[in-house]
C-alpha cells in the first residue's frame, strides 16, 4: 500500500512540473543571454536569478533576470481580454509617465514590455506568464530605447527555452 502512495505522489509531481515554463533554470541560458545581448557581457546566474553587465556594450545596459511564480489571477484576466494591455499600460503610467506598454509574442504563455525613463537613461521590463510561473526581464541602460533592445533581445534568444513549446 506505500508503494501505491508513493507511486501516486510520484505522478502527481510530474504532473505538477508539466504545467508552466519547461524549465525552471536560468544557468542553463547563460550562452544564450551572452550571444543576445554581447560574448563580452558579464553573467552571474543561479537557477532562479541572472545579471548580466556589460559596460562595453551598446547602451552600457545591465540585466536582472527572475524567475517566479505569480498565482494572484493576473494571467487569467490578460488572457481573457477582462485586464487588457491598455489598462496594464495605464497602470505603468501612473508609475511613471513616460511608460509604453505592448504586447510580446510568447506564446504559449503571455507577456508585455514595458518601456520607461529613468533619470539620464531607460528602463524597460519583460513579464512573461505561463500557468502561474512568471518570468521577469528588466534592463537599465543609458537611454528608453537601448534597454529595450537589450529586453527584446533576451526575450528572443532566451524565452523559448524557458517557456518551451
């Protein structure tokens, strides 16, 4: 009878791991952020953090990559239309007026990028959603639009990995 439990246990977890991003491991995309963004970039990763410098770069930008979970209903409103990416958008800019929300192609999870400025420079963050797990892209760089494209670029090369078909 222990063995059933257990061999149910063991099914069920697998089952669990199924849902959401197909991996949950950001050492594992190390090279990939380094041939997005530049080889002579400077990435530092666990399996739930990243950040990657890189001051000879264009745009001078530095990267924080996290992976999370968020289960307070956020993805389910986005991708029912009931929290539409207007009204994201409006949430960015009471934050900070000079905020641009759009969407990101990540299917199958769902996403938006933000883009804003920051003092003398920008910022601009990635969330990506798939069954709770959450993804998390943020750039600082010395303009609105260089840290987009670091975010855009990391999205690109390193999203498929993590979110998975």
């Amino acid at each position: 009878m222990r063995w059933l439990l257990v061999l149910i246990s063991c099914l069920l977890a697998q089952t669990a791991q199924a849902q959401g991003f197909a991996s949950h491991d950001l050492t594992g995309v190390v090279d990939q952020v380094r041939i997005a963004i530049d080889p002579k970039a400077s990435v530092q990763a666990t399996p739930l953090s990243l950040t990657m410098t890189c001051s000879p770069c264009k745009g001078s930008p530095t990267v924080d990559i996290e992976l999370g979970r968020l289960t307070d209903g956020t993805e389910k409103r986005v991708r029912s239309g009931e929290t539409s990416f207007a009204k994201l958008e409006s949430l960015c800019i009471k934050q900070n007026p000079d905020c641009r929300l759009s969407s990101l192609p990540v299917s199958p999870a769902v996403g938006w990028i933000t883009v804003y400025g920051l003092g003398n420079g920008g910022g601009s963050t990635a969330v990506i959603l798939r069954d709770g797990d959450l993804l998390t892209i943020q750039a600082k760089a010395d303009s609105p639009g260089h840290a987009e494209d670091s975010v855009r670029a990391l999205v690109q090369g390193m999203t498929p990995r993590i979110v998975g078909p």
